[in-house]
C-alpha cells in the first residue's frame, strides 16, 4: 500500500484543526505547511523501508527530526504553547496512524 502526501496532509491537518481550532485563523497557513512536510516525510520513510534503506531506528530519528521542525514552527507563533503543540501533533499522527503503520511494516507511530 503506497502512502499518498496528499491524503495523509489532509488527515493530519483536519486532525490539528480540531486541537487548534481557536487559534486557526492565525495557525492555519502554518499548519497546513507541517502537515504536509509530515506527510512527505512518512512517505518517505516508507519508500527507504520498502527499498531496505532505512531501518526502524533510523526512521524514528527521521519522524522525530520532522516533528521537531514542526514544533519550533508552531512555537514561534504567538499564544501556541507546548502542551497545545504536542497536542496538534499528536492529533495529527494519529489520525494516519494505522495506515502509516501498516504501509511501513513497522509499528513508528
């Protein structure tokens, strides 16, 4: 099963949304960007772990790198604190969760 950026963009941002939803209006834009940056990195994990050119280690340092940027994105906007950011990405992953899991064969989410 291949992973489509597009499709897991928009599960991940619909799923920030509803944990960002008051300060939508001002995150928007920048939630939409992480999502997809998210998005490409899961599919890239997946196609090196297809490809045997990235173990499970390997991948998880990958996925936490992107969350990381992700993070200090998100912290530069006034009024996002950790505990709101955590939440949004936690949201986000998790609702591409079972399918991220399943397409890579390894349980990184």
């Amino acid at each position: 099963m291949a992973l489509d950026v597009g499709a897991l963009a928009q599960s991940i941002l619909g799923a920030m949304k509803g944990v960002l939803d008051a300060k939508w209006p001002t995150i928007k834009d920048y939630a939409s960007d992480q999502a997809t940056q998210l998005a490409k990195t899961l599919v890239k994990i997946e196609a090196e772990k297809i490809a045997g050119q990235i173990t499970a280690a390997d991948a998880s340092v990958l996925l936490e790198m992107q969350k990381n940027a992700a993070r200090q994105v998100f912290l530069a906007v006034e009024g996002m604190g950790e505990l709101l950011v955590e939440q949004a990405l936690n949201a986000g992953l998790a609702a591409v969760r079972d399918a991220v899991n399943k397409a890579i064969g390894i349980a990184l989410l």
